[in-house]
C-alpha cells in the first residue's frame, strides 16, 4: 500500500472515531411537565374565573393544598449526558395563577430555575414544615420530656 494511502485511511479512521466520540457527548434531553402556551397564558386576565382558567390553560400540574387558591403548572428540562449518570436541570418554568377567595384571577406569575430550588417530579416524600430532622434526634428529644427535671 503507498504511503499517501496510509495516510488517508489513517486520517479517515479518526474522522470517524471523532464521529463517534461527538455523537456520545451530545446527550439526551427530556422535557417533563406542562408546555407552556404563551398564547394562552396571554389570555388570562385578572377577574377570570377559575372555570375560564381550565379551559384556557387546561389541567394544572398541581394545586394549593389550603383552598385551592394557586394553580401551577411546572415543567422542566433536563440533560443526560451519559446512560449511567444522573440526569441534570437545564431549564425550569413554573406558572403560577393565584386565585382570590371566589375563585376569580388575582395575578399570575412566572418562575424559573434561578427563582428558587428545583422541583423534585419523582419525589416520593412529601415534605414538611421547620427543620429536618434524624429519627433519632426524635427520639431522645421524646426520652428527654419523660425525664423529671432537677
């Protein structure tokens, strides 16, 4: 084989290896969640009833515990580089409308990732007020009240 043809079928093979390699790096992203419809977020208005609201925007992604007065609709963006890693946040939208007590728009609002902390969509805890706190922590805080005090 000539020398010059070496060197082409060299130079074609790390061609093709750095094909390989960059279509590995790219990774794969995942959309969750609800999809944003500027258009129809646009047509809500302050004073719109909650009924208006659904038809609009359609079903929330989730709603206020107390009084059903805020509905939001999060979605969320990720990246996963490799199979084995762990996917990561590249984008976050939560939607926000707060209602007023007869259920009539008060204001909406828009967050994103920079606004606060990353909304956890596989969580299967739910989280409570005040601090975290250790089973154990618990229980010898629960020993200590039945001890008699000096």
């Amino acid at each position: 084989m000539p020398r010059s043809m070496k060197t082409l079928t060299r130079l074609l093979a790390v061609f093709f290896l750095a094909g390989l390699v960059s279509a590995c790096l790219q990774g794969e992203e995942f959309q969750r969640g609800y999809i944003l419809d500027e258009e129809a977020l646009a047509k809500v208005r302050p004073g719109m009833t909650a009924e208006q609201v659904l038809e609009t925007m359609g079903t929330p992604s989730t709603v206020s515990t107390v009084g059903n007065q805020s509905w939001y609709y999060v979605s969320q963006k990720s990246r996963q580089r490799f199979a084995f890693q762990k996917p990561e946040v590249i984008e976050q939208r939560v939607t926000a409308i707060y209602f007023t007590p007869q259920l009539r728009v008060q204001r909406t609002a828009l967050y994103g990732i920079e606004d606060g902390r990353i909304f956890d969509f596989i969580s299967r805890t739910t989280p409570t007020g005040g601090a975290e706190q250790s089973f154990l922590a618990n229980l010898f805080r629960g020993v200590g009240g039945l001890l008699p005090r000096l």
